[in-house]
C-alpha cells in the first residue's frame, strides 16, 4: 500500500515538473516573437530598400504586389492552422501520406503557427507594402499631389484587406488542404 502512495506521489511530482516545464516554455514566447519580428521586420525593409533604390515605377509596383501576395498567403496559412480539423491529417499520417505528420505538427500548434504566419509575417508584409506605396509615390513624383499619394496608399490597402478577407473564405473551406500543402513543402526542407 506504501508503496502504490509513493509511485502514485512520484508520478504527481513528475507531472508538476512537467507543467512548470510547459509555462517557462510559454513564457519564453513573446520574446522569442519579438525577436523573430525585430530579424524579419529588419531583412523585409532591408531588402526592400535596397530592391527599391533607384529603380522604376514597373519594378516598385511588381514588388508591392509580390509583398501583398505573401502577406495574403501566409495569413491564409494561418487562418486555416487554427480552422483546421486535425482528424483527417491524423489519419493520413497513420498512412504515411507525405507531408501530413509535417501538417499535424502545425495544427497541434496553431497557436504559434497563426501568430507567426498572420501577425509576424503577414503584419510585416502590410508595412512592408506601405513603404513600396511611399515608394512609387516617390518615382512618379506624386508628393506634391495629396489626392494621387492618398489614392495608391488607399489601393495598396484596399488590395491587402480585400485578399486577405478572400483568403480567409478560402482557408476555412480548405483548411486541411492547405495544411496538408504546407506540411508536404516543409517536409522537403526539413531533415528526416
């Protein structure tokens, strides 16, 4: 009998220690998104800044676009890890369908998936997009004209939220789809 108390005590402890364990882990979130957004936030506009240096309008506007569209995607991504059933991915995996342990990994961590794909990513992607519109504003020399620098920035955002609202529509209706197509592409990439 004492010693049924004591395995069942040991396991209470290990449990305890488990759960302390997880908490750390999830304190240690924000900073590690702060980080992640500060490295991102930097290589996005880095890049952008040095692609938009001296160049023409034809160029500024394909790179706004490019910009809008993988903000779009990864907040699809996003939306559709926390709309998605994990049941038939489960079942794929127990079939070995490439890609789908990959894509129940995401799902059973919607949490960090959707805030790094919608708000890291997809928030950088629509700042991002912003200075390519002051960009444009500047080749064609529209600061001296309110209404024209108003109208691009309002048709960049426009463009953002009108693809992202689409986006959504699409993630929820094809949510294991598309996180099965995200689990195959990670699966590529990552090591066996």
């Amino acid at each position: 009998m004492k010693d049924n108390f004591k395995n069942s005590n040991h396991h209470l402890t290990d449990a305890k220690k488990s759960d302390e364990h997880k908490r750390q882990k999830r304190n240690l979130w924000p900073l590690w998104v702060f980080i992640l957004s500060l490295c991102l936030s930097f290589v996005f506009n880095l890049i952008s800044e040095l692609l938009l240096r001296d160049t023409r309008a034809i160029f500024a506007y394909l790179l706004t676009i490019l910009i809008m569209v993988l903000g779009i995607i990864f907040d699809v991504v996003g939306t559709a890890s926390t709309a998605c059933d994990a049941q038939p991915l489960h079942a794929m995996a127990s079939r070995k369908i490439f890609g789908a342990k990959k894509a129940v990994t995401l799902v059973n961590n919607a949490d960090k998936v959707a805030s790094v794909c919608c708000d890291i990513i997809g928030d950088i992607c629509g700042i991002v997009s912003g200075v390519c519109g002051a960009t444009i504003v500047a080749i064609l020399h529209f600061e001296t004209n309110m209404f024209l620098s108003i109208l691009i920035y309002a048709l960049i955002s426009t463009m953002t939220i009108s693809g992202k609202a689409l986006g959504k529509n699409f993630a929820i209706n094809k949510a294991s789809s598309i996180m099965l197509f995200v689990g195959k592409v990670l699966s590529i990439f990552s090591k066996k």
